[in-house]
C-alpha cells in the first residue's frame, strides 16, 4: 500500500497536483513514498477534474502544489483535491505550497483593493485543510492569515551554503534590496560573517514590477555583492539593484532568490546584465527556455521533505533551522 505505517495506525499519504511534478517526485524519493495515484483533468471549458486512485481514509495527508503559471488554474486544482480529501475522510489535511499565491498582495497599499494573501487562506481553510506548509513567504505576517498551524520554512541554509562555498568569504558584503528584506539580509550577515548593505528605494504605485532605485547605504567598493530576496519575478528592479551596486563599486554582484518566478523579459535581462550568477531553488518549475548559463537552480525537495517527515512524526518543524551554519 501506498504510504508509511506507524504503530498499524498513522498513515502518510503524499499527493500533488499537476504544475510541478519534478519536485513532487524528488519530494518523494526523499520520504521514501510513492505518490498517490491521481487522476485530473481539464474538461472542455476548463473545468477541472480530480480523484484519488486509492482509498485516504484516517490519513495524514500532504497535498503538493506549487502556484506557478497559469496560477489561477493551479491554486484551484490544489482546493479541490483539499475537497476530495476531507470528504474521503482523510484525518489531517496539510496543504504543501512551495510558492503560495497572491503573497505580494498582503496588505492594502490604497483604497478599495483586496488583502489577496489572506484570502487564500480562507480559501483553503474553507476547502477544509489544518495546516499549511510553505516556503519563504513574501511577508511573515501571511502566517497570521491561517487559523491553523503554518511552517514557514526558510531556503536561506541551502543559499547561503553555495554562496559560502564558492565566493571568498572575506570579500562577501550582503545586500538586502530594500527595506522589507533586512531581517533576511541580516540572517545572511549572522551565517557567513559578512558586512550589510540596504538599497533604498521608491516603487511608483501605478507601475507594476518596476521601482526606482534611489541609493545604496553601506560601502560597496571593491566588494562581492550578494544580494538576498525572495523571489525574481520580471527581473527589473533586481537588475537596477545591480546596476546600482556597480556604480558604487562593487567589484562582482550574485544575485540569490528563493522563488524564480522568471516571468517575461526576466530571462532576457538577466541575462544581458553584469550579474556574475543568479541562484534561485525549485520550488518552481523552470523550463530550459528560462534557462540561461549564469543561473543556478538548487534542490528544494530534501528540506520539503525532512519538513513534512517532522509534521508527520509530531516532531519540531523549527529544529530544521536551529544552530544554522555554513
């Protein structure tokens, strides 16, 4: 049967949707389970169509699915198999949400305008899910939006561990690049023993994914510049970012991001950029054609992994955090 035992009693049980299958699979291997068979499909006007292949009752059950392109599509599939779950008597539900959705809209920046974020906790509360799981969220505060427990875990071991192995540490100044991301930065600072840096700018309100960089505090010169964010989506502001680091004299920029959103022209401007490496992990899907030589793209699976094995086994999400070092 499909799943581990314990005690003849507790049952493991992973599914996922269809937008990542690569990461549901090494998720897998990394439990030692296989995927439950699932059957989903799109009717003719888009409907979505799910059924589990084999029985879920009494189990504890993760549901795999990251919010990738076409999100919409695939935040949906993900409640309705939440659905399928609680009425197949499953015993605990866990929503596993590599990248969650509609994060960046957390709270209202102007009149009239939805808090985004914390409907999709509703949204899944409601599908009946207990717990959700997710990576780097765009803000800590999303974790209040869920009246149940949440783990929020964090890339920044498996980041910080490729930048501390393959830069001279001496020489690493860490950016944040804004305000909103210097309590990360400053995680990063602890890790590998560098100075800080903060790029202060202004986004214009009525122009999506583009800000305006204004200054860089800190010194920069004749430093390797390693700037941390989490995610990239179209590539402009952290290309500003960079230029900005050069103009005051940093010698290399690498660029790290948990999320590669990579959405059009990113790939282009990334790559035409003087950014020497881009680092982004798995937790979303990236095609060869978004592909290019200077990006590197880590295995999210083992801490996935090592994290529902912790929930599953009633154990201490947190631990996998605790005494970090690279």
């Amino acid at each position: 049967m499909t799943g581990i035992t314990q005690n003849n009693a507790k049952r493991m049980v992973l599914l996922a949707g269809r937008s990542h299958p690569e990461l549901a699979a090494a998720v897998a291997e990394n439990l030692g389970v296989e995927l439950v068979p699932t059957r989903a499909y799109n009717f003719a006007n888009g409907e979505i169509y799910v059924r589990f292949e084999e029985s879920v009752r009494g189990c504890d059950a993760f549901v795999m699915q990251t919010h990738t392109a076409p999100v919409n599509e695939w935040i949906m599939e993900q409640l309705l198999m939440v659905d399928a779950l609680k009425r197949a008597s499953a015993k605990r539900i866990t929503v596993v949400v590599p990248f969650y959705g509609y994060a960046r809209q957390d709270k209202k920046h102007a009149g009239r305008e939805p808090i985004s974020a914390r409907l999709m906790a509703d949204l899944f509360a409601a599908a009946g899910a207990d717990r959700i799981m997710s990576v780097d969220l765009h803000t800590a505060q999303i974790q209040g939006f869920f009246n149940g427990p949440v783990d929020h875990l964090f890339a920044l071991p498996i980041l910080a561990a490729h930048v501390g192995r393959t830069v001279d540490r001496s020489k690493i100044t860490v950016v944040s690049p804004d305000a909103g991301r210097v309590r990360v930065a400053e995680r990063w600072t602890d890790i590998l023993g560098s100075p800080l840096a903060i790029i202060h700018k202004r986004r214009d309100p009525d122009v999506p994914n583009e800000a305006k960089v204004l200054e860089v505090v800190g010194d920069v010169k004749g430093r390797i510049c390693v700037v941390v964010d989490d995610m990239i989506d179209t590539g402009g502001t952290i290309v500003k970012a960079s230029e900005a680091l050069f103009d005051n004299g940093a010698e290399d920029v690498i660029v790290t991001a948990t999320h590669g959103v990579l959405s059009p022209p990113a790939r282009q401007r990334l790559q035409d950029s003087r950014i020497k490496e881009v680092v982004v992990t798995d937790t979303l899907p990236i095609p060869m054609s978004n592909r290019f030589p200077r990006l590197t793209v880590l295995p999210i699976a083992p801490l996935i992994a090592r994290a529902i094995r912790e929930v599953f086994d009633e154990g201490s999400v947190t631990s996998l955090f605790d005494h970090v070092g690279v």
